[in-house]
C-alpha cells in the first residue's frame, strides 16, 4: 500500500486553496460539500469562483501566496499553472506539517485526492496511487452503475435504527443477519423506490416482531427491445436479485442471460393470438408467488407500459396488496429507430409521433385513420405484420400518399435485426413476398427517408 486510505474530517476547519481556475474551482466544491471553511489565494479567479465568493462561500484574498498564509490551516491544495508557484505552496505546507495536494505534481503532494463514489453517508474513494488514472476511472463508472443511488438514504435509515436494533439483538450474529435482510431486501428496494416512509414502517414492524406472513414483491420490469446495453440500471438489480423470474417470448435471450443464475425462470409465452398462459393466469400467478415470500421479476420486452399489458397485471397486484414496482424499458420504437437511423420526429419531416396497434380484433383495426393520415406525422405500428394489407388500404384511403417511405424493423436492436424499405402502396406485396418474422416494427412516414444518410448503426457496427 503506497498511500493509507483515511477520510478526515474537515467541518468548519480552514482549508487553503491556491489558485482560482477551473481545477481550483473544482476542488474548492469538494471541500465546501465536507464543509469546510475554504480560503482561495489567486491573482484571478474564474466566473465560478468569483459567483462563490459572490455569494459568500468562500474567502477570497487577491494577491499571490505568502507564509503567513498557510499558518491554521488543516489541509492545502495547490490548483495553479504555475510550477514555481506550486512548489513554494508544497514547501510551506511541509514546513508546517500540513497535508497538501499540488495537481498533477504527485511529487510535491502528501496526501493524494481519490476519485469518489458518492452515496453519502456511504463514501467509496478509488486511488491507483496516480499509476492508472483512466482505469480508476473506468472502476469509478462501474461502480456508479450498479450502486443505486438511493443507497445513502438507506444507510440514513439504517442509521435511524441502530441503537433500537442494538438494544433488541444481544448476540452479535443475530444482528448482523437482521441488517444484511433489510440491506438486500424488500425493505431496501423500497427506499430505492423512493417509499423510504414505508421502509421506515416495514423496519420498524420488523423490529416489533410485529410482521405477518412474510409477503414477497413483485418487479414489473421493462427489458427493452433486445440489446442488453440498453437495459436500466435499476432493471438489471431486480434482475438479479429476484427468486423468480416470469418471462415471455419477446424478451431476448442475451437478456436473459443476466438473471439471477439460480432463479426460477417460468417461460409465460405470448406469440400474439397463442396465448401460451393466459393473462388472467398470469396475473394470478404474480399474486401466488409472491404471497409465498417470493421476489418476482415479470420481464417484459420493452416497456411495460407501453402496449405491454402491465396495467393490467399491476391492477391485480394491487387488489390483493402486494408491494410492486415498474421499471420502465426502452420501447421498440425507441430502439428500433435509433438502430435503423430513422429518428422518429425531425424538424424538416415530422412534428408529432404515434404509437399505434395493428393488433387485429374481430378481423377490424379500430383506430381514427383520419387522425393518422396526416401530413408531417410518423406513426408507429406495434403487432402489425398481419395486418399491413389492411393498414394500406386504409391509409391510402384516407389520402395518405401511397408513395408514402415504410420501413419495416424485424427483431430490431438485435443481432439478427434486418430492415426493410418500401412504399405504403407495395407494403402488403413486400410481407408477402419476403420471410418476415416476429417481432417487427412499421414505421410510417417521410423520417424513412432519412435511413439513408444517418444509418450509423448498418454503416459502423460497434463489435
Ligand atoms: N411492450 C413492448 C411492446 C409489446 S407489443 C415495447 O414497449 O416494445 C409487441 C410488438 O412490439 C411486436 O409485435 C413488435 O411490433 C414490437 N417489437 C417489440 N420488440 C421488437 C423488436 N426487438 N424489434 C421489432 N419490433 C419489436
């Protein structure tokens, strides 16, 4: 160990910044978030610097630094251009045993500054000892992801009970199996929700031994149009920590490879009319499973709510008091349009967007055509390859061009994503004559056009 790790408290202390750029600006705001009392010595300063000195944040002494400077103060960072300048700070520090930190002089410092995770209380710092900067950096962004946010206001909770959970757990195990429960629980993913009242109130009934039959939760999570890479962070944690996973045909398998590795996996189907599980059964089994104290994950493509059904799965949750969060997901639309190079709206083209099903009831679309029809509009058909003749033929009837730029996404965002062009009047011949298959996406407007020159996804693959 080149460096020992320790956080000091700086509260109220005077601490010394040299320098009034940028990088001074920087360090001036971690001190000021430990609060701490910062003096800044420069012959300038920056807009920034000068705003904290503006709003009385800060001391300010315009001049450069003299010996007298450095006498009470606790801490010394040297933030200037200037490696004469630097060192001099350095040496006064050292002279007086005060810690100091020049920038990128690791030579002149004492003490090195790390690079930070912040979940505060939690505090994570990271230092490769100024070998490998960019991969503290790379480690930094990974912890970033996968550590909720809200896990500060955890520790704040946590921190609320302490002394209760002391006073009831005399042995020392039984306390650290209580709180490793409530860290990688329900009552945890309750605060990260944001229920931190409800968490409040589920530890304290724990505590109270006051808990009934204990009732798992339900995550309705939005797995996106297939690409992994464009799961949510907070997808992939219940991903993980669920016991139980329900899954249907539109979750794609690179997706499901990051579950849990021991979890339940239950495959719901759903190919359009073949219902593989019917909803209601679906919807029951939710209740049922978490009624067992299980943590289920129902993964759905895309986004729950968005033609996803979730409404309705939520809604028998609910009657039954289950706890339950939904995660939204990226929407086909969404993904395959960034993945085919059609945005869906653009100044020249479009101005509005729809999202419509081509689900066919009783042989018929009900949907407002005359709406649809209209100039500078995309329109979005989801569960439509059925049904294009009778989209055309509808369209067209009301006065959409029949020239009118389609183009068809199948199985978008991943591998095995293909696309199609065409023209609203040749859609019907083009699923006719082509093997399309499920799912696949129909995108309806003057934006297609646009495939051609911002296709970056066919014109540069990332691999
Ligand atoms: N909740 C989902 C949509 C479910 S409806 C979402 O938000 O994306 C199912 C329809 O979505 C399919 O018939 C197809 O039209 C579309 N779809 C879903 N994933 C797709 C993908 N990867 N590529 C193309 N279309 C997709």
């Amino acid at each position: 160990m080149n460096y020992l790790p320790i956080f000091i408290d700086i509260k109220q202390k005077p601490c010394l910044v040299v320098g009034g750029g940028a990088i001074a600006y920087r360090k001036i705001n971690l001190l000021l978030k430990a609060y701490a009392q910062v003096t800044c010595i420069a012959k300038s300063s920056c807009k920034n610097v000068a705003k904290l000195v503006n709003d009385k944040k800060i001391i300010y002494i315009e001049r450069s630094i003299e010996p007298s400077d450095v006498n009470g103060q606790v801490l010394i960072i040297s933030a200037t251009n200037n490696a004469t300048l630097n060192k001099k700070v350095s040496e006064l520090a050292n002279q007086n045993n005060i810690p100091v930190n020049v920038i990128d002089s690791p030579d002149l410092c004492t003490f090195i500054m790390p690079s930070i995770v912040d979940r505060s209380p939690i505090l994570i710092a990271i230092s490769s000892a100024g070998k490998a900067p960019v991969l503290v950096r790379i480690i930094r962004a990974k912890l970033e992801s996968t550590l909720p946010h809200a896990y500060g206001k955890l520790a704040e909770l946590a921190g609320n009970f302490r002394d209760q959970v002391k006073a009831k757990f005399s042995k020392i195990e039984d306390k650290r199996y209580f709180w490793e429960k409530v860290f990688s629980g329900i009552i945890a993913e309750k605060v990260f929700s944001g229920k931190i009242q409800e968490a409040k109130a589920d530890l304290q009934a724990q505590l109270n031994n006051t808990v009934e039959a204990q009732v798992g939760a339900v995550y309705l999570v939005g797995g996106g149009p297939g690409d992994p890479d464009l799961l949510t962070f907070r997808a992939l944690r219940l991903m993980q920590q669920a016991d139980v996973v329900l899954y249907d045909r539109l979750v794609s398998d690179r997706v499901m490879e990051l579950v849990r590795r021991d979890a339940q996996l239950i495959y719901v189907g759903k190919e359009c009319d073949n219902h593989t599980v019917p909803q209601g059964d679906i919807n029951q089994l939710l209740v049922d499973l978490a009624k067992k104290g299980r943590r289920v994950c129902r993964l759905k493509g895309g986004d729950p709510f968005i033609f996803g059904r979730g409404g309705e799965e939520i809604e028998t949750l609910a009657e039954n008091g289950i706890p339950f969060q939904v995660v939204p997901g990226i929407t086909a639309a969404s993904g395959c349009s960034t993945y085919s190079g059609i945005p869906l709206t653009h100044r020249d083209y479009s101005q509005s967007c729809r999202f419509v099903t081509g689900h066919l009831k009783d042989g018929s679309m009900n949907l407002p055509w005359h709406e649809l029809a209209i100039e500078q509009q995309t329109i979005v058909f989801y569960m439509a390859l059925n049904s294009v003749e009778y989209l055309s033929r509808q369209l067209i009837l009301h006065n959409m061009r029949p020239d009118m730029p389609v183009a068809l996404v199948e199985k978008g965002t991943t591998p095995e994503q293909k696309v199609y062009t065409t023209t609203l009047k040749e859609l019907p011949h083009l699923v006719e004559n082509e093997t399309i298959h499920a799912p696949t996406l129909i995108i309806i407007g003057e934006v297609v056009k646009l495939r051609e020159k911002l296709n970056w996804f066919d014109a540069k693959p990332m691999i």
